[in-house]
C-alpha cells in the first residue's frame, strides 16, 4: 500500500460517531434550514465552531502593506446586471453590479482561468464562459463545478460617485480562494482498521467528498483510496496534453491533504465490501470499518475482443503512464485509432502534429452522430481531415496482428490493413463495479449503481458518485441517466457529502462538458438523449456555431464552438426551471423574433 500519509498506528479504541438521526437533524441545521458549520466530536456529539476555534484564516486587512486600495471607476460606468474587468494596478478584479449593489471578486476562474467578465451574470452568481463553473457573487463560493477553489472576495465602497476596491495583494496574485475546512480532531482514532468516513476511489467525485465534509466543518477521520499510484489528478488532461506528468495535473498538493487530515491511500484495490458489518476488504487481505461509505470508482475503459488486444503497444487511456508512452510510441510513426469517441478523437488530434499517421477506425458512418447529430459530426470530421486524420468509417478490427511480439498491423473487417506502431482503444467505458457483487448494494443491468438525488444508494449510509451511478436528472423529469462527465463527478461527490451530514441537499444541476481538438474548444450543456431535431444558428462550415438539441418541442441540449457564451447562458436558463422551447429558438434564428428568448440575443464571440 502506498500512501500520503504514513501506515497508521495500530487500532486502540473504538469511536462511536453516529448522531441518532433525530438529533442529527436538529443539530445539523439551522432554524431557517440553512446548514451551519458543525465540528464533530469523537464521543459523538456535533457542535458548531466557537468564532476563534474556526480553521486558520488569514484576514487579509490586517497588515496594510498587503493590502491595496484603488478606485477603479465612476459609479455611473456600471449599470445593474453589468460586469466589467477593474485593474487595481498589482491585479484585476471583477467588479458586478446587481440590484443596485456592488460586488467585487477575482476575475479569472479557479479552474482553467477563463476570464469571468465573459461569462454569464444570473441572479446572484456568475457563469464561466468554458466549462461553466458557477460562483456566488456575494462571497466568491463555487455552487457548480468543475474546479475546486472558489474566488476571492473584495472590499467595494461608493464615495463621492467613485468605486473603490480594496483587496488583498496576495489574493490578486492567486486569483483563488480555498475554503476554509475543518481538521481532524479526532486523535485517539488513527487506527488502521476503522474510518468513520471511507471513500472508495480518489477521481473528483471522491476528492469534493472529502474536501465538502472539511469545509462543512466534519472533524472525525476521512480516509480515500485508489488503486492507482496518484493522489488526485486531473484525468481530462490526459488526451488533450499527453506528455503531461502526474505531478503537474495533480488536483491538490501532497501538502493540502497533510493540512486537512485528508487520508489517500494509494495502490490499494478495494476487492469487496460488507455492508452488514460496515467493513470493506483489500486486495492484500487488509481491511478496513466504516461509518459511512462513498463508492465513486469510476468507470473502466472497455477493451477490443479480437486476436491481439494484449499485444504490446495496445492501449486504453486512463493513467499518465498510457498517454505519455502512446505519445513516445507515436512520434514519427504510424498511429490506429479505434473509436471516435470524445476520447479517441481527443487522442487523434492530439497525436496528429507528432505521428507520421493517424487514423481512426469507427463502426458509425460519422463520428459523434448519436450525440452532436450528423452535421456537427460531419464539420469535425472535416476539421480532422484538414489535419492529416484519416477515417475508416463503419468498420471494425478483426485482428491485431505482431512481428516480434509488438503491434505491426490493424486489420479491419472491411479488409484494410492499417500500418500500426502504436493503438489507442477509446470504444467506451464501464462501471467499476465487479468488486460489489456480494455487497448487497443494487447493480442495475448494466453495472450502474442507481442513486437517488441525495447519492444515496439502497444501503443506508452506503453513497455513490461519479461516473459509476445513474441518478435522477431533474431537468429530464427525473428520468435516470448516467452522466460520466468531469462536472457532474465533482457536483454529485459534494451532494454526497452533505448528505452524510444528514443535510437532506438533493443535486440539481445541468450537465457541462468540453472538448478540445486542434486548439478549438466544443461546450455542451444539458442531456441530448433521444434528440429529434437539431437547430443550428452560425457557419458550421467554419465551426463558429450553436446547435440547439430538441425532442419534441423543448431543447434539451446545446453546443457549441467558438460562439461563446452561448452554452453557458443556455445551462443558466436550464439551472432556473425555465423550459426553453423550439418554436422560440427557430423563430429567432429565422425571423430574427427574440419574444421569450431575449437572452439569446447576444450573439456569440
Ligand atoms: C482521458 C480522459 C479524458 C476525459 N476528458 C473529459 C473532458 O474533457 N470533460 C469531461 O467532462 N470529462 C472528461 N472525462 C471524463 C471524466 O474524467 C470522468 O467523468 C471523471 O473522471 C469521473 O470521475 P469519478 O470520480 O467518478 O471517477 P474517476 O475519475 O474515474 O476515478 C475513479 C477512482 O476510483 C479508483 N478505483 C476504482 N476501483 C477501485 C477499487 N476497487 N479500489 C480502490 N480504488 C478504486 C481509481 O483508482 C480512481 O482513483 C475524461 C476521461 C478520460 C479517461
Ligand atoms: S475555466 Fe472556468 S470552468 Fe473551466
């Protein structure tokens, strides 16, 4: 077992940390319903921080020389509802007017730093433009994901009709705030064999667990493991920049976990849980009691079932060591691709300035048909055309075939044989859930574990998140989807954490995703399954459009490329309850009509 923290010592007490659910209840919510930080004592009672027991915060007024105060505009310059950019000559800011009150916050996003003032002003929060994470603009917090940090928070004061902001220098520089969290104050209880919280799985859905239960003031022992030998990385970078090393897409340093007692076992394999006896086993025989229990395992890469799938020089993407030997394998050599999937298609593009060749071999006749529809799907082929990518469409590998033991050639079903150094498999993906089959936990046909919209699973005190369940999508009338996308992980291991505080939180939110190719960026917000009809406003041709995704008479999806923000401001419709219906999109794109949809009328950059 490998580890960020060193092998605990060995189990001396047991301690209870179960709140009798009544009690739960009263305590863990305020009398207006809002939850309200709690610590939680190893004997089992919850109670809320005393104001100089809260977690170290830097006040960041306290020393004037770290603070710069700048006025950065007329009052006037702003109306409601306007954000604009402020420089307060050390850094910029982003400074919103809404309902005739000033707010000022950092100005890129935590995640990849988009700039905000780009993105979508709604009531109370503001979009980013990218991959749509959402921030309170009242105090900076993130309330949609992806990203981890929320923004820092400014000092704004009117005088004499001038706007002035007062901000910490250093808060300008990082352009981000972490949480303030609790730590574990349980100390009696590092023991090797008992957690009260255990989260299988160390991908985002299992990191925003842990990082949620901290910030919402949990102080008992939280332990996550993986089988993999990281702590917490971003995978999404892994086909788009393949030469990346673990240690520079790591989520949160080795330092952050160390600070807030956050435990990460690492290279170690859960082989079976036993929820009567609230214990899971390890492949090395270990095994370890919980309280409470997250499963968020993901998912695992589908593989080839023809003659030479476990050839060398065959690969699924889903560690840094995959992409970074694919890429060493492909330089200046010939490259197969079987799927043309976001992944496959992410790998080609990648692959396509360092290989010799790339091709792609897909059973569709156009790549992303099913999920963009066949005229998107057609203008990114083509973009991949331009780009050296040859297709081998509607077709499928019969064999892999070897010369000393290595991948020499890929034979295609049509008869093609495809010169291959190196092959990446991207054919999908299923859930990893083969270890729970004895754990009475309920699978469904095809390997999900079906939530509900707490993340609860059918055990009591057993959750599950990410890639590996289907739940309930709110905006789809409750129908039950699974949602493998990086924001959705994040939002639904945080909906599971507050609900292991019995905060009785249900997750409502609209499903984001991106990819990149070739240096451009497609978005995508909402759930296209079952699509009808597709509306596309802009130049497809030139991949600078929107396509509106409908069934019957509602949009259900949209995406889009170089025409932002339009995907985020379609999910901020979406996030209100608002339906937005076909006849209003086409009335618009072809009458120029704005009727209900006014807020589609800023156009695209
Ligand atoms: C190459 C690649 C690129 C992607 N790009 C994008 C993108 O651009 N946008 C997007 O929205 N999504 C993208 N995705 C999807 C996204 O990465 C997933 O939706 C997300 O990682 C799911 O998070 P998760 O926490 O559910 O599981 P994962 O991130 O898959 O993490 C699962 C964790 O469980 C652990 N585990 C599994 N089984 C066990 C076991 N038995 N015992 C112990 N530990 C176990 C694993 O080691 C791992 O730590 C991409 C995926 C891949 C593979
Ligand atoms: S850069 Fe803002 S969500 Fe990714």
């Amino acid at each position: 077992m490998g580890g960020c923290f060193s092998k605990p010592k060995a189990a001396e007490v047991k301690v209870e940390v179960v709140l009798p659910e009544k009690e739960r209840d009263k305590e863990e919510l305020s009398p207006n319903g809002k939850a309200s930080p709690l610590a939680y004592k190893s004997n089992g009672t919850a109670r809320h921080y005393h104001h100089e027991e809260r977690p170290n915060v830097l006040n960041p007024y306290t020393n004037p020389k770290d603070v710069v105060e700048a006025s950065v505009c007329h009052a006037k310059d702003l109306e409601n509802g306007q954000m604009r950019e402020v420089d307060l000559g050390c850094g910029k800011a982003l400074l919103i007017k809404q309902n005739g009150e000033y707010y000022a916050l950092g100005h890129k996003c935590p995640h990849y730093g988009a700039p905000l003032v780009k993105g979508v002003l709604t009531k109370g929060r503001v979009r980013c433009p990218w991959h749509g994470a959402c921030f309170n603009i009242a105090t900076g917090d993130i309330e949609d994901f992806p990203g981890l940090d929320g923004l820092p928070k400014f000092q704004v004061k009117i005088e004499k009709e001038r706007v002035y902001i007062r901000a910490s220098k250093q808060a300008l520089q990082s352009q981000r705030r972490t949480k303030v969290m609790a730590k574990c104050i349980a100390l009696s209880n590092y023991s090797t064999a008992i957690t009260n919280i255990l989260i299988i799985g160390a991908g985002p859905a299992g990191l925003v667990c842990a990082e949620t239960l901290r910030q919402e003031g949990f102080s008992d022992r939280i332990v996550m493991c993986t089988s993999e030998k990281y702590l917490p990385y971003d995978r999404s970078k892994l086909s788009k920049s393949m030469d990346s090393q673990a240690d520079q897409i790591l989520l949160r340093s080795k330092e952050f976990f160390h600070t807030y007692d956050i435990e990460v076992l690492t290279e170690i394999q859960v082989v079976n849980v036993d929820t009567k006896n609230k214990m899971v086993v390890f492949k090395d025989g270990f095994r370890m009691e919980y309280n409470k229990l997250l499963i968020a395992t993901g998912n695992t890469p589908k593989t080839l079932m023809c003659k030479g799938k476990e050839l060398d020089n065959v690969f699924t993407i889903r560690t840094p060591e995959d992409a970074n030997r694919v890429v060493k394998l492909a330089s200046s050599k010939n490259a197969v691709i079987v799927g043309a999937s976001f992944l496959g298609m992410e790998v080609a593009a990648y692959l396509s300035e360092k290989a010799h060749s790339v091709s792609v071999v897909e059973l569709e006749n156009i790549p992303f048909k099913k999920f963009l529809g066949e005229k998107v799907g057609l203008a990114i082929m083509k973009m991949f055309e331009n780009n050296r990518v040859k297709f081998y469409m509607q077709t499928e590998v019969s064999e892999l075939r070897e010369q000393e033991g290595k991948l020499k050639e890929v034979v295609l079903k049509s008869g093609k044989v495809l010169r291959a150094d190196v092959c990446v498999i991207g054919i999908g993906a299923s859930p990893t859930t083969g270890f729970l089959k004895q754990s009475g936990i309920t699978i469904d046909s095809k390997g999900y574990i079906p939530v509900n919209k707490m993340m609860q699973t059918n055990i009591p005190g057993v959750f599950a998140a990410g890639d590996v369940v289907t739940f309930p999508l709110a905006f789809r009338n409750n129908k039950k989807f699974n949602v493998p996308h990086w924001q959705m992980a994040h939002m639904q291991g945080r909906i599971a954490a507050l609900n292991m505080l019995a905060q009785g939180t249900e997750i409502n939110t609209i499903p984001y995703l991106w990819t990149a190719m070739f240096g451009k960026s497609l978005r995508y917000a909402g759930n296209g399954e079952g699509f009808d009809d597709v509306i596309i406003q802009g130049d497809i041709e030139e991949l600078k459009f929107v396509a509106f995704y409908t069934r019957n008479d509602e949009v259900i999806a949209v995406a889009s490329m170089n025409y932002d923000p339009i995907v985020s401001k379609v999910a901020e419709v979406m996030a209100s309850g608002k339906t937005i219906r076909k006849r209003d999109v086409e009335m618009f794109i072809h009458h120029g009509k704005t009727g209900d949809i006014a807020w589609l009328t800023g156009k695209g950059s």
